[in-house]
C-alpha cells in the first residue's frame, strides 16, 4: 500500500536530511576546482526542505507535483555533490 502524499513527502524529507551533508564546514564545499556551487545548493535544498517541513506541521498536504519537484531538486543537487567529491555513489 502506498503512503498518502504527506506521509510521503514526511518520508522523503527525512531521507534528504539524512543523505545530505548538510553539517560540512564551509571550507571544506569551497575547497579545489567545483563543478556547480555545492554551498549555495545545499542552502538552497535546505531552505525547501525546511520550507516543507513547515509547511506539513501547519497541515498541508503536498500534491504528487510536489513530490516529484522536491526529489528532482534532491538528485540534481546529489549529482552536483558527487562530481565535487562531497558524497559517495548514490
């Protein structure tokens, strides 16, 4: 059975926050050659993240579009961090 979409989107909030270097020290994202700014994406993913957890205590129910925005927004910026060599495979 599939989750409702709130439940869902609780679900992969808690995935991202748990996938994501969101505690790396400044220096070490700007650290050599990037391909991207993985500073200012993970400020950006977080700001969404935090956005939607708010969002979900106050008791709104997110749409599938919803859904699918956020996880694309997570693996392009997962994408990002693996090219600088902040995170492993995926």
């Amino acid at each position: 059975m599939k989750p409702d979409p709130r439940t869902a989107m609780a679900l992969l909030l808690e995935e991202v926050r748990n996938t994501f270097p969101f505690d790396i020290p400044p220096a070490r994202l700007c650290d050599g050659p990037c391909s991207g700014c993985p500073k200012k994406l993970l400020e950006y993913l977080d700001t969404q993240l935090e956005e939607w957890e708010d969002r979900l205590k106050h008791g709104e129910a997110p749409r599938l579009g919803d859904l699918d925005r956020l996880g694309r927004t997570a693996r392009k910026v997962h994408r990002v961090l693996e090219k600088n060599g902040l995170l492993g495979p995926a």
